[in-house]
C-alpha cells in the first residue's frame, strides 16, 4: 500500500492542484462562457432589431420607389403630352409661316419682275442720257468755236474801231495841215 499511498501522494502534491486549478479555470470560464453568452445574446437582440430596422427602411425606400415612379411616370405622360401640344402649336404656326413666305415669295417675284422691267427702261433713259451727253459735248464744242470766233469777230472789230479813230484823227490832222497849207 505503500506505493498506493506514494501514487495518491503523488497524485495530490502534483495532479490535484493541477485539477484545481483546471477547475477553478473552468468555473472562470463558464462565467466568463455565460457572460459571452448574454453578450452575444445582446448582440443578437441588437442584430436582430438592426435587421427589422433595415428591413423596414427597405419597406419604405420600395414605398417611396413605387411612389417616385408613379410620380416621375405621370411627370413624363404630362411632359410628353406638353411637348405634343407644343410641337402641335409650333407645327401650325409654322404652316402658317410658310404660307406667309409663299405669299411673300410671290410678292417677290413681282417686285423681281418689276425691278427687270425698271432695270430696261433705266438702261433706256441711260442710253438717252449717253446720247444726250454726247450731242451737248457736240453742241458745247461747236459753241466754243463759235464764241472762239466770235471773240476774234470782236477783236478785230475793236482793232478795226480803232484803225477807223486812228484813220480819222489822220484824216482830221490832214485837213488841219491842207488848211495850213493853204492858208
């Protein structure tokens, strides 16, 4: 029994306190077990109330998809049927447009075909003018030679004049001088 008694010994000097401690490690482990559980529990509970939370904010992000599509869907029916009526509106207005540039298109080829007419009858009236030109260039050129003439008409008759008042005067200064002579 010795031995028995050396192996229970042993057993208690060297295993036992190793089993205490390993127990009492234990019980600090299944509080600190416990403890992780009630964390993780809250954690749970949290996750769990931040998955109802998520799930209820993507309720209401679907809610307020489903009423911005209504909204942006009745947008793009009132905005496609304004731009119908505009594009109406715009098309009669330019039908009438066109109609007005018609009328004025034709209105146009009236004043052109007038505007031909007047641009004959101009080169016409030009014509004359070049014609009239020319004749008074004529008519200024002969009466320039004429009035050339004329002035040598009066020249000479002034030049004359004067043979005539020189001639007389001789004439008078012969008969003072016959007078004399004969006196």
């Amino acid at each position: 029994m010795e031995i028995k008694e050396a192996i229970v010994s042993a057993l208690k000097e060297y295993i036992f306190p190793e089993l205490q401690d390993i127990k009492r490690e234990q019980k600090e482990l299944k509080g600190d077990i416990k403890e992780l559980r009630g964390e993780v529990k809250a954690i749970s509970t949290r996750l769990g109330e931040h998955n109802a939370h998520l799930i209820d904010q993507s309720r209401r992000i679907d809610e307020l998809r489903a009423e911005i599509t209504l909204k942006i869907d009745g947008l793009r029916i009132e905005i496609t049927q304004n731009i119908r009526e505009v594009k109406s509106e715009l098309s009669g207005r330019m039908d009438k447009f066109d109609g007005r540039m018609d009328k004025f298109d034709g209105r146009m080829d009236k004043f052109d075909g007038r505007m031909d007419k007047f641009d004959i009858q101009l080169d016409k009236v030009n014509e004359k003018i070049d014609k009239i030109h020319i004749d008074l260039i004529m008519r200024n050129d002969e009466t320039n030679r004429a009035i050339a003439r004329l002035y040598e008409v009066i020249v000479r008759k002034d030049e004359h004049q004067l043979v005539m008042d020189r001639v007389a005067r001789l004439e008078q200064k012969m008969e003072g001088l016959l007078e004399r002579k004969a006196a």
